[in-house]
C-alpha cells in the first residue's frame, strides 16, 4: 500500500491542494499537548476526499470516464467524485441520503454531478448505487474501501510528515477508515517512532468496537452530527489495515464535538465541519495516551450553516 501512496502523490501533484500546517498557543493551553493542525478543510471540494477520488479516477480509461462513475455518499466523497470527474472528463453520479446537507447536494450538482436521492440508511445507498452501476455500466469509486481511494487519502500524511517531522502522535478522524488506514501506512513506514489516534463519536463507535475485539462491528445509522462517519462499519480493505498500523482510538461525545467546532472557528477563525474537529475533540476532553507534539488532522469543512449556527450559539 505504501508505493501505491508515493504513486498517488504523484498523479494528485499540481491537482490536490498542498494544505497548510497552522497551530495555537490557545489550543496548546486548553489541551496541555503541542497541537499542529493539517488543514485538509482547505483542501479542493472541501476536504481530504478529494485526493482519494482524484487518485482512483484518474486511472479509468477514457472509456471508463464517458460511460462514467457512480458512487454513493453523505456528502465529501460524492462532491469529491464530481470535481474529479470535472476536471478529467468523466460523468458522475452521486447516491446521496434524502436527509443530506443541502449545501453538499447543491455542491455535488454544482461541479456537474447528477445526484440521485435515496433512504438514509447505509444499505439503500449502497443498493441504489449497485442497481445503478449494472445498468448503465458505470464504474464505482466508493468512498473508502478501494485500494486507489485510500493511497490518495494517504497522500495527507506524506506532507504532513515532510512539514512536521517531529510529531509524536498523529489523530486522525475516523468514519469507514480511508483517511485513517492511508495515514497509518504511510507514517508507519517514514515515521515509526510516530503513533497513530483515530477518533469516532461515541454515537458510531464500530470501528473502535472492531479495533478492540479484533473482529468486525457494524452499528445501524448512527445519528451523530458528524455526518461524514456516518459509516455501518469498516471496510475489507480498511479494517485489516487499521488493526495493523493504527496505535489508539478514542471516542467524543456530542458535546466535545461542538465544543471542538467552537474552539476552530473563535479561536483559529476555522471553519470545520463536526467531522473533521473529531481530532481536537478528543484532546479537548483529554485523551490519554496522547501526548507530546501531536499532529492533528481536520478533514473537512464543509458544514451546513444551520448546524454551524446552531453550535457556536453554544
């Protein structure tokens, strides 16, 4: 996996946003850690999706791109698919909840994507999207469990590492584990001395569950906030390597969720979505082991303004 992450950083060069490393002293007194932000919330579309989408469909045949690409999505992965297919030439389509933030459908249809609705749970998405794929002989880029999907994600950690070698843990949120698993892998190659966190809400704590027991949790339709974990489980090729490379997980409640979202936006003027402040969630509430320098990745930042409003009213 890890020469399929160099490969990818090759094929998303001049493509994929090298996101900025930020910090605070303010962070760094609320958590009691040396805290390094990865941007990815200032990544194109949004969020860390876009290199693991870019990477998987640049390498379809021109063939592939015109009959086109469907996939299925809360949201980051299916406006992550559809500026892909923009920019190389292929047609997209996105299965997304009926329940989707309508600024992330708006988006999706806004980079050219045709946005198929369904019901919210987890196996009509995936349903919807199979019947989809065999009619119209589409090609699927799901959004975490293919090998191409999660060398782009790793593609993160290469330059994270590169501009902050000397971290002593790396947190990473966590929903089907693409982000995770890439990030993993590449640290655990360039930086071993370097531990890795992933973090979950409580509300949808199957990978946890998975990574304790060592056998495969599933959980029904988690109604976090933090939409973008929305995921029933791991995935074939995550689950494997997150038991291999990932050192910690933790989850966050509700509440350490918004607080985290508050603490970005009035202290850092960031704006990230509650899927991407899990990180920073789970080092305001205290997360031992982690400790020292501890890089942090925020995901993304694509977020309602309703719910944005709603939690920094507090």
């Amino acid at each position: 996996m890890f020469d399929r992450i160099t490969a990818a950083r090759k094929r998303l060069r001049g493509h994929a946003h090298r996101t900025p490393i930020l910090t605070s002293r303010t962070v760094n007194q609320l958590t009691g850690v040396q805290v390094f932000f990865k941007c990815e919330n200032l990544q194109r579309a949004g969020a860390f999706k876009f290199r693991g989408a870019f990477n998987a469909i640049s390498q379809l045949s021109a063939r592939e791109r015109k009959r086109g690409v469907v996939t299925f999505s809360s949201g980051n992965h299916g406006q992550a698919v559809a500026l892909a297919c923009q920019l190389l030439g292929a047609r997209a389509v996105v299965v997304m909840p009926r329940d989707v933030s309508p600024p992330k459908r708006a988006a999706c249809q806004g980079y050219g994507a045709e946005v198929v609705l369904c019901r919210p749970d987890n196996p009509s998405r995936e349903r919807v999207c199979q019947q989809l794929r065999r009619k119209h002989g589409y090609t699927l880029i799901p959004p975490f469990d293919h090998p191409d999907v999660i060398a782009g994600q790793g593609t993160a950690a290469l330059e994270f590492l590169e501009d902050a070698p000397f971290l002593d843990w790396i947190v990473v949120p966590c929903g089907g584990g693409g982000l995770l698993s890439g990030t993993a892998v590449a640290v655990k190659r360039l930086a071993p001395q370097c531990k890795i966190a992933g973090v979950e809400p409580a509300l949808g704590d199957d990978a946890t569950r998975s990574f304790r027991s060592k056998r495969l949790q599933t959980v029904k339709n988690p109604r976090t906030i933090a939409d973008g974990t929305r995921t029933a489980s791991l995935g074939k090729w995550t689950f494997p390597l997150v038991l291999e490379n990932v050192d910690e997980m933790k989850t966050v409640t509700e509440e350490a969720i918004e607080e985290a979202v508050r603490v970005l936006f009035f202290r850092m003027k960031l704006v990230v979505e509650p899927s991407g402040a899990l990180g920073l969630a789970a080092l305001l509430g205290g997360a031992p082991p982690i400790a020292g320098r501890v890089g942090v990745i925020l995901s993304g930042g694509n977020i309602d303004p309703a719910v944005m409003a709603r939690i920094l009213k507090g």
